[in-house]
C-alpha cells in the first residue's frame, strides 16, 4: 500500500482522515505544523503527503518550497478558491482536493498521485487550465530580465531550498559572494527578504 504522511493543522481533520483511509493505505505519520511536516517527511519518508493549505508560518506552501523534491503532494483543502490552487501547483503539487470528498476518492486520488497523474476536483481543474495557459515564459518577465545570469544561479537555487554554504558550494563560489548576490537581487526586485525571493522565483517557476 501507498505509504502516506497526513499534514493539517487540527487534530480531528487528521483523526477523521486516518479512519476514512485506514485499510486502503498505509498511514506512516502525520504531522500539524510546517516544521513537523518537513521533519517528518525526512524521516518517514511517505510516498504520498496530504498537505492542508492554510497553516500557520507558510502553510502547505511553505512545506512544497521546503520539501518538495522528497515525496508527491496532494492538497487537501476546505478552500476551492483559485488562488489557493493555482499557488500549490505553482509549488509543486501534483494535486488538490477539496475537504468534501469521501474516502474512498480520497484513496483513488492518492494512487493516481503516486503513479504520477495530477488529480483535481472538477471545477478545479480550470482554474489550473487558465492559469498556465495564460502564463508569460519566464525569460519574458521584465524583472528577471534585469539579473544577471549568476544571480538567476543563485535565485534558482535559493527557491529550492539551500542554504548559502550549499549554494556556494555548488556554484563553486564563496558564502559571501551568493549573499552579495542575494543582496543585490532584493535590492533589484524591490523585496524585503530570501523568503519573499523564494515565493518570487516561485511563482515564475524558476524552482
């Protein structure tokens, strides 16, 4: 069975997602803030993560841009609004379900996840339509035209996550020369610090 990591901050949301799930996946952990989640995700190692949207200190985007490469996710949210949407795909998730579906979609949508498809509740999947349809390439937007390319290096690699000794040690640079480029690329964008960058870079997919 499909190993699964249930992420939500309240307790009885993840109480009445493991009985509607138990039996037709295998439960490995669960976890209610953006720390427990990406710790947990670390040390489980789940296939599949339900993530919740709205949690305090970044909610399930935060968890994407933190740990995103580590396992799939699919959002599980009582919110159908497309901005929700549209910013955990942006993210990284393979995709989002709405709180009012029943157990055993929930399951169905959890193998078709795992095996690689994206999974919407119907009237969700336009919003994400329209979304990438309607997107500009990214070499396109004005702002990132403005940075050189080992500031896009170092911006790539900021919004998946590392810190600055890793940055530096994969661009075979300095610490202090990749925080001189972060500086100047805050400066450029008019932004106040790495985490507002990391949700710039990714919503023009540069992560």
């Amino acid at each position: 069975m499909t190993r699964v990591l249930v992420v939500d901050d309240h307790q009885l949301f993840r109480a009445g997602v493991r009985a509607e799930l138990e039996g037709r996946v295998e439960l490995v952990g669960e976890a209610a803030t953006v720390d427990e989640a990406v710790a947990a995700i670390e040390r489980l190692e789940p296939e599949v993560v339900l993530l919740d949207v709205h949690m305090p200190d970044g909610g399930g985007v935060e968890v994407l841009r933190r740990a995103g490469a580590a396992a799939c996710f699919l959002a599980l949210s009582v919110s159908d609004a497309a901005e929700d949407v549209i910013a955990v795909i942006r993210a990284g998730a393979r995709g989002y379900v709405t709180k009012s579906i029943s157990g055993a979609e929930l399951a169905d949508a959890i193998e078709r996840v795992r095996e690689g498809d994206a999974v919407f509740s119907p009237r969700l999947a336009g919003f994400v339509l329209d979304a990438f349809a309607g997107a500009a390439p990214a070499a396109a937007d004005a702002d990132l035209d403005q940075l050189t390319p080992r500031e896009r290096d170092v911006l790539r690699l900021l919004a998946r996550g590392y810190l600055y000794k890793e940055i530096a040690l994969r661009l075979g640079i300095s610490a202090k020369t990749v925080e001189a480029h972060v500086s100047a690329v805050l400066r450029k964008l008019q932004l106040s610090n790495r985490h507002q960058l990391s949700r710039w870079a990714a919503e023009r997919d540069l992560d």
